[in-house]
C-alpha cells in the first residue's frame, strides 16, 4: 500500500510539473506574438497577411453585403467549408459581396500556412489582433466556430448565424435577397 502511494506522489509531481511546464512555454509563446503585434491596434483591429493593421469596421462597409466566416487553422469543420466557401466565392465575383475571412488562431504561423493552403484572396483574409482584447467575439457572439454573419453597407448586421457555404440554397437566398 505505501509503495503505490509513493508510486503515485511521485506519478502525480512528474504529470504536475509536465503540465506546468507545457502552460509555460505557451503562455511564453502567446506573449512574444502579442508583444510583437500590439503596436497601434485597438480592441476592433486584424492585420493582414503582410502584418498591417487594419480596422474590422473599415473592411466590412465598403460593399452592399459583407460575409464574414470566423475561422481557426486548426478546426476540421473550418477547414471543411473552405472549399464550398471558394465556390461560393467563384459564384458572386461580378457581384458586389465581400467575402471575409477572420481567424481567430493564436499564432500567426499557423494563420499564414492555412492562409496559403486554402489559396485565400489577398484583402480579404484576416488575423484577430490581440485575440484577449478585442471586442469582435463578443460583439458579435462568437462562442463556436465556423461561424458565419453578413454585414450590410453600413456596417449593420443583418444575420448574426448566417448560413454556412455549405449550406448553397440558403446562403445563395439570403445574400440574393440582400442584393435585391
């Protein structure tokens, strides 16, 4: 009976200061990319894949109809939609629909991989700056992602819980009912 407890004392401290250590070196990780990306941002600001910053109001009413997708590299259903957002993309070119991409990763080099791999259009795929400060998650009550909502020209959302790409007949009714 001592021996197991020993055992265990001994099993619990190692598993403790293993976990203690993963934290640290993540945290060290998380405040080097926020230390570096902190400069002139504020709660609203993305930067863009050449580190610019740039203002979510800014992008989002410069069209009749904006869709945002809310996005990380590492979320398989993220990934998932990825190719029917390109077609649906493909198939409201000549339309006046901003296509956006927010990720809300953590590291930068990961944001930027996935970025290239999916082939996303310059302007329109984005980093949340400093991801503990920004106002855009809550704003618009992103709690899960994919998550998806449509934006009119004056900045004003018309669907919070907007359809996913897959999701063709209705995404292709919502934003043609916008673009009446």
């Amino acid at each position: 009976m001592k021996k197991h407890f020993i055992l265990l004392t001994v099993t619990s401290a190692l598993l403790f200061t293993k976990c203690s250590s993963k934290r640290q070196e993540t945290t060290d990780s998380s405040d080097s990319l926020t230390a570096v990306s902190t400069a002139k941002t504020t709660p609203t600001s993305l930067f863009d894949p050449n580190n610019k910053v740039v203002d979510f109001k800014d992008i989002t009413t410069k069209h009749k109809v904006t869709y945002v997708d809310f996005w990380a590299s590492w979320c398989g259903p993220c990934r998932g939609e990825m190719p029917a957002s390109q077609a649906l993309r493909e198939a409201y070119k000549d339309k006046d629909v901003n296509f956006l991409y927010v990720s809300l990763d953590e590291e930068s080099a990961a944001w930027a991989e996935a970025n290239k791999s999916f082939a996303l259009p310059d302007g329109h795929s984005f980093l949340l700056a400093n991801p503990s400060e920004s106002i855009i998650p809550a704003t618009f009550n992103i709690s899960s992602i994919p998550r998806y909502i449509l934006i009119d020209e004056n900045g004003k959302v018309i669907n919070e819980d907007a359809p996913r790409p897959s999701e063709n007949e209705r995404i292709t009714e919502a934003l043609d009912k916008i673009l009446k």
